[in-house]
C-alpha cells in the first residue's frame, strides 16, 4: 500500500507549494532549491516540476535550470482577475435590478464550455433558487448560457455542441442543434434570452448580454423566478429591466476598463 507521502493530495499540496514558492522568486529556484526549501525528495520534485513545465504552469530556463513562473499560470490569474472586476461593477446594478424585480438575479461567464455564476443576489421571500456563486451550468438551456453562445461564430457554437452534447433536462429542453442555432439568432436580434422550464420546471429564466470593447459578449446577466412571477403580463417589464441593466453594466466597465480588448 502506498504511503501518505506518495498520495495524490500529497502531490497536489506540493505542486502547489512549488508554484507558490516560484511566485515568491522572481529569479527563480533550480529543482534542489525547491527540495530542500520545501523538504520533498528531489526525485519528486523533479517530476512534479517536469509535469508544471509540460503544462505550461512554469517554464525553465536551458542555462541556468531555473524555474519560474509560466504564461499558463498568468493567463489564469487575468482572467480571474477580469471575471472578479467585471463582478465587482456588476454587483451595485445587480442589486438595484433586485430592488426593482424582486426576483434572483445573477452574473455567469463563459469557462470551459459551460456558464459559471460569478455574481447572485437573491430576492426576498420564501422562494429561494439552488444556486450559489461557482456553479456550473449547461449553456442550452439557461439564459444565460444561450446570451453566452449567442455571439459566437456558429463554428464555435457547434464545436462546443459536440464538445459537450444537448443534455435533456426538463421535457423543454433544446435539444435539436438546428433548433439552438434559431434560438440563438432570435437571441441575437433580439437582445435577450428566455429559458422557458428548460433546466428547471416551474422556473423560467431571462437573460441579457453584457459586452466588452471589442463588441464581444464577457459576461450575462439573468434573472429567475416562479412562472407565476415571471408570467406574460410581466415579461416585458423584466426583459427591458434586464437589457438596459446590461447596458449599463456594459458602459460601466467600458468606463473603468475593466471590459478591454484582451
């Protein structure tokens, strides 16, 4: 049986350590800096490291045997970075458009072919939507998912189709590649999104757009509530609420500079 120094969360805790360590160095630190600063066998450090520079998390210098930091490892902390400004300006609107709906509202990115809350303010009452920021969700059939695909060349659309498949969720759910593509252009020509008891029965969704620099889609805002509290005579209200929310969150950070052109 292998022991607690060869388990996985002994490997991840040390891969870790090591890119916390490169971080603390600008200069760098050679393989037997790290093992004997960290106290793990050279031999360990030695593949961990290769597995970090194979991935593109650190990179070694060819002369000196040096380790630093690699453009993986800062690329992931921008756009980190991005998705925590972009909440920050949105959450103020957020929590106006609350006030002004009473109904659960939310922030989600694209990440890895899937929409990720990054932001949620929840309505008063009784009714309270399982969501937490983090969460991942299918991008067909949420609203926010489908203002996320919207703007996408329709090869990306239909890559990420393949990639991750038209999961039914309710007896609502798009399932048809054909039928996503026409939603996703009424989505486009109309500014808003609607998941109609797509992914939850008895919940209905909106969603609207927010935009970067560049005229690309960075971010969505949606809102959630009970069919009764999003019925047809309500709907407009909502979905002109909701779209000039994301226009306003679109100019704000066009003005703080937190939407550039990266």
């Amino acid at each position: 049986m292998a022991g607690a120094d060869s388990s996985p969360a002994t490997a991840v805790e040390r891969a870790l350590n090591i890119l916390e360590a490169a971080a603390q160095r600008r200069d760098g630190l050679t393989n037997s800096e790290i093992s004997r600063k960290l106290a793990i066998p050279k031999s360990s450090a030695s593949y961990i490291l290769r597995t970090l520079e194979r991935r593109g998390y650190l990179r070694r210098d060819a002369e000196t045997g040096r380790y630093r930091l690699g453009l993986k490892i800062l690329s992931l902390g921008g756009d980190a970075q991005a998705n925590l400004d972009i909440a920050d300006v949105s959450l103020p609107f957020m929590r106006a458009l609350v006030e002004r709906l009473h109904l659960t509202v939310h922030l989600a990115v694209l990440d890895q072919g899937e929409a990720v809350y990054i932001e949620k303010v929840e309505a008063p009452g009784f009714f309270k939507v399982n969501t937490w920021v983090g969460r991942r969700m299918f991008l067909h059939s949420t609203s926010v998912g489908k203002c996320l695909l919207a703007w996408l060349p329709k090869h990306e659309v239909e890559t990420l189709v393949k990639q991750q498949g038209l999961k039914k969720r309710t007896p609502k759910t798009i399932t048809a590649v054909t039928k996503l593509l026409a939603d996703l252009e009424h989505v486009k020509q109309s500014g808003y999104a609607v998941d109609d008891e797509e992914n939850s029965l008895g919940a209905r969704c909106l969603g609207a757009p927010i935009f970067d620099a560049m005229g690309n889609v960075t971010a969505a805002i949606g809102a959630s509530g009970t069919l009764t509290q999003m019925d047809e005579a309500n709907m407009p209200r909502i979905i002109e609420a909701l779209k000039e929310t994301g226009r306003r969150i679109t100019r704000q950070l066009l003005r703080s500079g937190a939407a550039g052109a990266a």
